[in-house]
C-alpha cells in the first residue's frame, strides 16, 4: 500500500513539474513574440512622417497601448499560423493610440496618427 502511495505522490510530482515547464515555455514564447511585434510597430511609427517631437510621444503611446492590444488580438485556441491576427492588433493599437493622445490634449497628434494610420501596414509571421 505505501508502494502506491509513493508512485501516486512521485506521479503528481511529475505531473506539476511538467506544466510548470510547459507553461514557463509558453509565457516565454508569448513574450517574445510581443516584444517582436512591438518593435514592428515602433518601426512602423518611426517611419510616419511625424514631428520629431511627435516620434517621442507616439512611441511612448505604443509601450503604453501594447499590451492591451496584443492581448485582444491573440487567441491561443486556434491553430498555429492563425491564432494572431494582426489586423485586430492594428485597428486597436491605433485606436488605442489616437483616444490616449485626445485624451492628453494632443489632438493635433492624434489626428496626425489617425491620418497615417492607413498608409502603414503591419505584417506578422508566426513562429
């Protein structure tokens, strides 16, 4: 009986080991693929034809919004290769951008973002 009760015990252990490691490898994975995706769309604002000053704050609107927005465009249930979907991350990230820069008072910002908006396009491989 304390045979069983050991490879019961020695079996749970392992099993708790084994999705500690299968989850530290997907949050490491997550974010890395975060990072990625906001250096693209970092570049992305780089490339806007922008005030130099604008630059500063439209990348400080872009830390501050990410993460909302990749969180609403990931779905892990889908099947590799579709479950982000960079359009969603897009569409929110700028308006996420474009309502925090109106909220500020940046309204000229925020119309200047909204305007380049449609003239970038974010593109996404997953790994």
């Amino acid at each position: 009986m304390r045979s069983l009760g050991r490879n019961i015990l020695r079996w749970l252990i392992s099993l708790v080991v084994v999705i500690a490691v299968g989850l530290t490898f997907y949050a490491k994975l997550r974010e890395d693929a975060s990072r990625r995706i906001k250096t693209e769309m970092v570049g992305v604002i780089e490339d806007m034809s922008l005030p130099p000053d604008w630059h500063e704050e439209a990348t400080w609107l872009v830390e501050a919004a990410h993460k909302e927005a990749f969180d609403k465009a990931l779905d892990v249930t889908k099947k590799l290769g579709r479950k982000f979907d960079e359009r969603v991350y897009y569409n929110e990230i700028f308006d996420l951008i474009v309502n925090r820069a109106r909220e500020d008072g940046k309204t000229q910002l925020a119309d200047r973002l909204a305007g380049e908006r449609s003239r970038f396009l974010l593109h996404v491989t997953e790994r």
